[in-house]
C-alpha cells in the first residue's frame, strides 16, 4: 500500500511522517518510508514454523507537499504522486507555528485542500467531455464522465459518488481522479490541545463516506517512534495512550480500503497478504504467483487458532480441520492457505 502525506507547509507533514514511518529516507523531492504493518497471526505462524524468513505486509508512506500556500495551486511534481498511491493523508495544522503568518485555522486548510482537489478534476473531466465530443465519441464513457463533472459541480468529491462496476470501467483504469481516492485528513493538534479532555473526542477515528478523520500530536507521536521499543510501551502508557498513533492509523486505512489479510505458512517463510474483502482463492492465489493463479486446483485452508491446538499440519489434516475450497471460495481475513496447482 502506498500512502501520500499530503499539507500546507509547516502543517507537520514531516513530523507526522517520522511518526509514522520512522526511519525513512529522504529523497532527492520526496522522503519514503516503509514500515511493517504488525500482524500477531504473522507472529503466531512463525512461532510454531521457525521460518528462514517472517514477511508482513508493508506500507510505503511518501512526505509529498501539496502547495506553497493555502489555497495556492500544486506543482505538477507532487500531483503526479498524489495520483499515484492508494490513499492520501493530509495533514492539517491545529498548533501555532511562529514561523506562520497565521494562527492555526483546520476548517480552512481543510476546506482549501479538498476544493483544490475538485478543481483539478473538474478541470481533467471538462477537457475530457470536449475532447470526446469533438471527436464524437458517444457512449458510456461520456456518459459517466459527464455524471461525475455534474457531481463535483455540486461540490462534492468523487468519493461519494457511488458508481457502478461498469461506469468504473467505462471511465477508464488510466484516469486518476483526486477527489475519488481515499483520504485520511488528520489534524496535528499542539501538546496542550493534545492533552486538554475537551479534545479526547477528536482523537477518535471518525468514518464517513469513503473519507475517515482523526487527531494525533505529531511531535509526542515523532518522539515516541524515535524511542526503543521497551521505552515506547512505558511512555505512552505514562500518556494513556494504549498504543502509538501510527497503529490506530493503519487499522483505519485496512478498513476504508477494505483491506484482510490471508496468511501462508511453511519452514522457508510465513508470510501476510493483504487483499480486498471479497477477493476469491483464484485471484488470491495470483498475489503469491502468477503461475499459481494459472494453475490452480484448490486451496486448503486452516485457522491459526486449530494449528496452535494440533500443533501441526499433519495433525491439523487427520482431525479434518484443513478445509478443501474451490477457486471461487470468498477468502475470509486470517485464512491460513496452502494454494495447490499445476503448471
Ligand atoms: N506544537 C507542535 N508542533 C509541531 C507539531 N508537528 C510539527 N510541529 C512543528 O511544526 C514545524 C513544522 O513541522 P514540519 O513537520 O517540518 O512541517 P511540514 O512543512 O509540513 O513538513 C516544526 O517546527 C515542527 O516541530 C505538533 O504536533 N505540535
Ligand atoms: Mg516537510
């Protein structure tokens, strides 16, 4: 999964960047980090297997940039990152930064970013529609077109316009519109707002179409993640917090991509593959390996907690607790998968 940290300068972008993805690297334009999304069942499986290699599924956060100012426009540099990760944060500033002109304003930058958004798509579909006409290509692909440029001049981002399985496909793999990805807006509060009750509220994650909302200080959150591990637990305990913000956040962002995880598991690796709910063993089996998607026959399935009480696969299979599915079997989240086919 790749994330764009997007914000106003002096929002925290980086702050909260180091706070999420703690030692990445800075590029020559953007910084990359990746980090592990924890998984217990990862750790489970690795327990009992004694693997030659334990891999987690990974996100790759990027500090993008947005503009040089509120309200002001993109540089074609960071649009053309935006438009390539699965899912944007922004991070709007809530603290006094004395380097800034003015006191934290979250409704506004909040506002400005998302109208910025819907301008440029606006802009994209408009040269679209004429394009199109022009060149008399009537159908579905004007038609949707035209059915999201009448949604954003309503003022409401692509997000939550629901399309269906055909519209999408008639607009086409290769258009990405800005206000149609995901998007975390996260407001970096200062230390006191942080800690003042009044505010507990807004840490909560907040859901809506498409579209979550969340508070997190990103100084306490980029020292946390700088600490070791040991230090970590007794300082954010200290805090009541329970766990560091960036694990709040990846539950957040599995959730509104819709996001499980099947697992597999064996003496060379134990591994978690993230995919869409609803995904089926075929196409599951295509994340592992193109040849395994090609060739499959079946996947045999087991559930880590039946391993941990039989201790083994071969006991697993005697008591009739591996499971036969078929190549259009609904993967479920912590499937344990043993995918067998022919090539
Ligand atoms: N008080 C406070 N200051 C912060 C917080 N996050 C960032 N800052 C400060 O704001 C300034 C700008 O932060 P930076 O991450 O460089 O912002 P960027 O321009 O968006 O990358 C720095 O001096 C940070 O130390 C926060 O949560 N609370
Ligand atoms: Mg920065």
């Amino acid at each position: 999964m790749r994330v764009g940290i997007v914000g106003y300068p002096g929002s925290g972008k980086s702050t909260v960047f180091s706070a999420l993805a703690p030692g990445g690297k800075a590029d020559q334009k953007v910084s990359f980090g990746n980090i592990k999304v924890p998984d217990a069942r990862v750790e489970g499986l690795a327990a009992i297997f004694h693997p030659k290699k334990t891999t987690f599924a990974e996100i790759t956060f990027m500090d993008v940039g947005s503009a040089g100012k509120v309200g002001g426009a993109f540089s074609p540099d960071v649009l053309q990152t935006m438009r390539n990760v699965d899912l944007l944060v922004h991070v709007v500033r809530g603290f006094d930064n004395p380097t800034l002109p003015t006191p934290p304003d979250p409704i506004r930058d909040e506002k400005a970013f998302n109208d910025e958004l819907l301008l440029l798509d606006l802009g994209v579909l408009e040269k679209r529609v004429e394009r199109m006409k022009k060149e008399r290509k009537l159908g579905a692909e004007l038609d949707v077109t035209q059915k999201c440029l009448s949604h954003l001049e309503g003022g409401e981002p692509l997000r939550t316009l629901v399309l269906t399985e055909e519209e999408q496909k008639a607009l086409g793999p290769g258009i990405q519109l800005l206000s149609q990805s995901p998007l975390i807006t996260l407001y970096n509060l200062s230390e006191q707002a942080w800690s003042d009750a009044a505010n507990a509220g807004l840490r909560e994650v907040k859901r809506g179409k498409q579209a979550v909302s969340m508070a997190i200080c990103g100084a306490i959150e980029a020292e946390i993640a700088a600490m070791p591990t040991e230090e970590q637990k007794d300082f954010l305990d200290g805090l009541g917090l329970g766990e560091p913000a960036r694990n709040v956040f990846i539950r957040a962002a599995y959730e509104m991509l819709d996001l499980i995880s099947f697992l597999t598991a064996g003496p060379d690796e134990c591994r978690a593959w993230p995919i869409r709910r609803g995904t089926v063993a075929r196409k599951a089996a295509g994340k592992v390996h193109s040849d395994i998607e090609r060739g499959f026959i079946r996947a045999e399935i087991y559930r880590l907690e039946d391993l941990r009480e039989a201790k083994t696969e071969a006991a697993l299979k005697s008591q009739g607790k591996i499971r036969v599915e078929g190549k259009e079997y609904v993967m479920h989240d912590g499937d344990v998968v043993n995918f067998r086919f022919n090539v």
